[in-house]
C-alpha cells in the first residue's frame, strides 16, 4: 500500500502567516434523504456537510495556522452545479480529551481520533461536543452519527478525501469523495 497520507493538509507545519491551498474535483457525493435534511440543518452551525450531490465540480481548501502553531484554519469550498460555491469555515485544535478537535459553528464540535484503515488516515470521530463557555456537553454518535474523515496518498502529489456520516439508526446519511493537488508535489 501506499504511505500513509504522505501529502494531506494535516502532515504539513504550516508557518505563522503562510497560507496552503490544495486545489481538486468531487468525485462522488451521495447523500439519503435523511441525511439532506441533516445537512440543511447543519446550515445553523457553518453548513459542515455538503448541501448537495454534485460531482465534476471544482473544490478547493485552504490551510493557515495561528502563530503557536496549536490551532488550523481551514476553508474549504464546493463548486456547484448552480448558484454560488459552499464554503465552510472551521477550526481545528490539538487539544481536548483526544488531542483532536474540530470547532464548527456556534459552539458545536467534535473530538477526533486518529486512525488508519485501507492505507488511509482517518480521522474518526469520536464524540461531539456543544461549548458554552466554561461548560462542554458531551453529545453522543448516535445522536448526530458517526463521522469519519479519511485522507489517503494516491501518489504523484495528489490525495483523496473522503467523508462518511452514518447514523446508527438511519444508515449512511453522506458519504463525499474529492480529489486534491499538493502544490508543491504535483508540479
């Protein structure tokens, strides 16, 4: 197999200041009708999933650091069949009870684990999370479903995203593949 996510965002110390932009294409996106409303409803805290299936469209994200190096702002942007783009805009941090966390939108989160599967780095979620203020309360997965992200080396500068939400209840509610470019290892 290939190494492990040689090229992803995550490997790379970006410096104070400096900015990375992986640029791609969605590959596949499929959602159910659950997870359509799901990702409607997420529109409350940053519209994190993909609010449709369009595929052949250009994708994009954006990578920066803060000046300790502890937190990563990360933008990402769908292209879509009609209207404007999606962005999405989150924060991740290394800290928390995992050493992982992703900051969504108005105080949602989610812890993460690291993991490898089938030649991929995964970042598997492992319990979400609502902050307000000092006080973090703890949501379970089988209330918002199970997240897994995975970033895997297809060699040649170039690395595949994926994204699965599955509901214990509802089944898989999203599942997102993309292709990226690393600038500086595709040239």
């Amino acid at each position: 197999p290939a190494p492990l996510a040689k090229v992803t965002p995550v490997d790379r110390k970006i410096g104070e200041g400096a900015c990375v932009t992986y640029i791609g294409e969605v590959a596949e996106c499929r959602m159910s009708r659950a997870g359509w409303l799901f990702a409607q409803l997420a529109r409350l805290v940053g519209a994190p999933l993909p609010l449709g299936t369009d595929t052949g469209v250009a994708a994009s994200v954006s990578v920066t650091a803060d000046r300790d190096g502890w937190n990563q702002y990360w933008t990402r942007q769908y292209g879509r069949r009609h209207g404007f783009p999606q962005v999405i805009h989150s924060a991740k941090r290394f800290t928390g009870p995992t050493g992982l966390e992703e900051y969504l939108g108005l105080g949602l989160g989610i812890a993460r684990r690291l993991g490898e599967g089938g030649g991929a780095l995964l970042f598997v979620g492992d319990h979400y999370f609502l902050r307000l203020g000092a006080l973090r309360l703890r949501i379970p997965n089988a209330v918002l479903g199970h997240l897994v992200v995975g970033h895997t080396d297809l060699g040649h500068g170039h690395f595949a995203f994926t994204l699965d939400l599955v509901h214990p209840w509802l089944g898989e509610l999203v599942h997102q593949l993309a292709i990226f470019a690393d600038p500086r290892e595709a040239a």
